[in-house]
C-alpha cells in the first residue's frame, strides 16, 4: 500500500488509487471494447433482419 492509499484508508477517503500505467491498461481496454462493439454493430447492420434489431439496440 502506497502513502496516498494509507493516507485515503486512515481518513476513511477512497482506498485504490490507480498508477498511471494501470490507468492506461484500463483506458486501453475500454477503448478495445469500444472498438469491439462498433464492429459488432456494423456487422449486425449488414444482416438487416427483423430479429437483428432487438440485438442492435442492446449494443
């Protein structure tokens, strides 16, 4: 545990505190799913059935 998580955890304050290269795994596997689900969508636009639909409206 680092100074600034003692310090949240003794204040009773946020207890995680993400380093920087954690922060850009996370951002960088939002972006991935991001990317994943407009593929899907556009994939599931070019089948244009009715039962499609109810899919693409989840995504």
């Amino acid at each position: 545990m680092n100074e600034r998580e003692k310090s949240a955890l003794k204040h009773g304050l946020i207890k995680l505190f993400l380093m920087p290269n954690e922060l850009a795994l996370v951002v960088s596997c939002l972006d991935w799913v991001k990317v994943e689900l407009k593929i899907a969508d556009d994939e599931l636009r070019k089948l244009d059935t009715p039962i499609v639909e109810p899919i693409r409206s989840q995504i």
